[in-house]
C-alpha cells in the first residue's frame, strides 16, 4: 500500500527536495507552502506521515501539530526548522513529534528518519488492528430468546457480571449453563481476559487436581516440566467449573482453600501463588440434597451459591423454539455450505411442541442433522429423526396433536435413550452424541430408567 505523506514548508526549494526524496521512494506526496492549506488537508485528507516547517507564514508549526494529533492520531509528525534551538526541539517531542530536524539537513539522513516514521505508524496500526480483533474475540454471547423468564434471568446476569460474587448456574444438561457462564464472562471487568471452563464430572479426582492446580517439575514420575493449572491460567479472569456436583469431597477441601484463601499450591510446590480469579459454577444437580445427603460440603456450597441462576428447560420456553431452529438453521447451512431457506411451517409446528429431554442441545442435533441430510431447499418431516416422525404426515390432525400418545415425560426419555441405543448397537459414545449429552449423563440416565440390560459397550476400551 502507498503511503501518503504531507510536506508543509514556506521555502519552495525544501518542498521541491524533500518530495523528490519522497517520491523516489515510492511515497504519495501532497505539498503545500501555505499554513492555512496544510490545516485545510489535514483536516480533509488522511496522511501517513507529515513533514512540517515550525514556522510556516502565519501558521506556527506547533499549531500544526497539534491539529495532525486530533484528525490524524496514527500519523507521525517530523518537525523541520531553520532556526533551531533545544528549547523548541524539546517542546516539539514533548508535544507529540516522532523527530525534530535542523536545516540544512542531509537527505540520507531525512530519508533514513522518514523510513523509522513509517515504521511506528505500521506498528500503531498493526496494535490498533489487533486490539479490533481481540474486540471481536470477546464479542458477547448470543443468547437468542423472547422468553420473559429468559429475559429476566438475562437481566439479573448482566447485573451480576459487575460484581466479584459467586454465581452457581442450574438447570438440566443441554440448556446452556456454560453459555450463560460466558455470557456473564463478556459483561464482566474481566472479559478481556480468555474465559476457562472445565467438567468436573468427566476426571478422575487425581486428573482434575492435576488440572486445575498444575504441578511444579519433578512432581511425580514422568512431570518434565511444569504445568499451570487452570485456576492459575484464569488469574484475572473468570473459570467455570461445571457440574460441580460431581466433585469429591476431597477435592471440595481443597477448592474451598483457594475461595477462602485466594491462593494456590501446585503439587510438589512449597510456596503459595496468589490467584485473583471469579469463580463460577453450574450443575444439572439439586444441590441442597446433595448437601443433606452429605455428598457435598455445606460450607462449600454457601461459598459457590451466594446466588443462584436456574436456566428453564426447553419445553418451558416454547415461544424460543423456532427462533432457536431457525438459527440452528442458518448456522449449520453456512457452516455446510447448503442452500436451504426454511423450516416447513408443520415441522416447527411439531418440534414446537415436542418436550426436548436433551432441551437445547437436543434440538441443534436434529436441526444439523437435518440440513445434512435435506434434498430441496426447506426442512420436511423425512429430514427429522425416525423417533419424531408422526405415524401419518399428511393428517390434517397433525397441528393439533403433534404429540404421540404417552404417559409421562420420563417414559418418553427412556423410550427415546432406547430406541438410539438400539439403533447404534448399544454404542454409548454415539448414542450420548447423539443425545446431545455427555457419556456420564447417559449412564446416570440408564441407570434411573434401568435400561442397562447387560449389553457391552463397543466404545468402551479394557485397560
């Protein structure tokens, strides 16, 4: 890209050098010899670099530079005088110039100032580019709803984002607690920093420890080096530590030290690390039952649950679903670059009221799903899951009645976790995949309805 520069100076002979030199280096050169033009240009034009005289007819250089610093803040201003004195040098850089230079000057020397110029304004930009980016990165989450509840819960987020107190998350796996999370994350102080989350039902408590307070070299056999954890890595930041129901009571202890203590110790560590970190947590758990069972510390949860923001599940915000299908919709098209434009009217109809026991997560599965499998340019009911396709697609009956008959919403679960086991040979990694859940959610799940039938899992790997 050309660079444009600036040259102010009331000597016709300066102006016709220095724009020689520029130009033979390739640089856009406007010239002027008049103070008043240079304010008008500018104000006007944008330059990288500007070559000024101090005194220029009426206009005082210093006027000049003043005025480059409020129109043109990322350009670099060199200060040229024939009547130098150290006072107007120093007053000149104090006053914002990248140079100051007497007359006569060497062109060699003018020519080597002006590439060191350009060279800060391509650093200026480059910051200024990245700082964009890094603006982009730490966009707030989108959280699409027209649910009052919804909205409510958002508002109370937003307010709890400004203050340092601990927030646990609720609700049933799949209605977005760790995006809640980020969201409260990106209204925060903090969000300039890079929000850390980790499961703590899917490590062993070893493996967790490892990983959320690190450990110094030499630690135990086969530690190299050594490892930050993640509550040290979120030092000014935000972690979530999600389905925090599942930690041990031994690992509680030790989380509980670092709320009370805002300090670490890696394992092999004989020092402590300060850590400022926000703390935040989610569960699919009744965490007050888990506290009388004994099975979660008391002092802990009061710790984690100064305020607790339950998200509803999908079949409570019904008005939300074909907002979230349609966007599930144009991400997963773009995304796979397909050309399909709708959701079939009886489609959303239907999905509407289906009551979603995998809740959001369930939904964005069966919309991709969908646009992978899609011959034309809408949605239909041959595109959804064998398990949500009506018996008979053409019943005028159907908007009414959408749903099939059964009893209750836990035998619609189980049946649902049935039929995908089936269809996926009892593979629990595809089928929990499928579901739009984790494999400890399903087993937990198998379990309840008992659907554990004795079948190996293919996935499953012998040690």
């Amino acid at each position: 890209m050309s660079r444009e520069i600036l040259i102010v100076d009331d000597e016709p002979n300066a102006v016709t050098n220095l724009a020689h030199l520029c130009r033979k280096e390739g640089y856009r050169v406007t010239t002027t010899t008049s103070g008043a033009e240079a304010k008008q240009l500018i104000q006007q034009q944008r330059f990288d670099l500007i070559l000024t005289d101090l005194h220029i007819d009426h206009t005082d250089g210093m006027t000049l530079l003043e005025l480059s610093g409020r129109y043109q803040p990322d350009s670099a201003v060199i200060m040229i005088t024939g009547f130098a004195t150290l006072e107007s040098a120093v007053a000149a850089m104090k006053a914002g110039a990248f140079h100051y230079i007497a007359k006569p000057f060497h062109l060699n020397e003018v020519r080597q100032i002006i590439r060191n110029a350009l060279n800060v304004v391509d650093l200026k930009q480059e910051n200024q580019q990245l700082k964009q980016q890094l603006e982009k990165r730490h966009t707030i989450p989108l959280i699409i709803t027209q649910d009052s509840t919804m909205e409510q819960l958002l508002q109370m987020a937003r307010q709890l984002a400004t203050a340092t107190t601990s927030v646990l998350i609720s609700g049933e796996s799949g209605t977005g607690k760790e995006l809640l999370a980020r969201y409260i994350h990106a209204h925060s102080g903090r969000h300039r920093r890079p929000f850390m989350a980790i499961n703590c039902g899917a490590l062993q408590e070893e493996l967790l420890a490892n990983e959320l307070f690190g450990h110094e070299k030499g630690a135990f056999t086969g530690a190299a080096q050594r490892k930050t954890g993640l509550i040290e890595a979120a030092n000014g930041s935000t972690l979530l530590l999600d389905e925090i129901g599942e930690m041990s009571l031994s690992m509680q202890v030790k989380l509980l030290r670092v709320l009370q203590e805002h300090e670490i110790q890696p394992l092999g560590s004989t020092s402590v690390t300060p850590v400022d970190v926000r703390i935040l947590s989610a569960t699919h758990r009744n965490m007050s039952h888990r506290v009388a069972n004994g099975e979660f510390r008391q002092d802990l949860y009061y710790r984690l649950n100064v305020v607790e923001l339950t998200l509803p599940p999908l079949r409570q915000r019904q008005g939300d679903i074909p907002l979230l299908a349609l966007h599930f919709l144009r991400k997963h098209t773009r995304r796979m670059e397909r050309n399909i434009d709708t959701i079939a009217p009886e489609v959303l109809d239907y999905l509407t009221h289906y009551p979603f026991p995998g809740n959001i997560r369930e939904l964005e599965n069966i919309i991709e799903r969908a646009v992978a499998l899609a011959r034309g340019r809408e949605i239909c009911f041959t595109e959804l899951p064998p398990h949500l396709q009506p018996e008979v697609q053409n019943s005028p009956h159907l908007r009414r009645s959408p749903l099939p008959p059964l009893t209750t919403l836990a035998e619609r679960e189980a049946q649902y976790i049935t039929e995908v086991l089936q269809r996926v040979g009892h593979n629990r990694t595809q089928a929990a995949k499928i579901l739009g859940i984790d494999r400890v959610s399903l087993w937990r799940k198998m379990r309840r309805y008992q659907l554990d039938n004795g079948h190996d899992d293919p996935s499953s790997t012998q040690h």
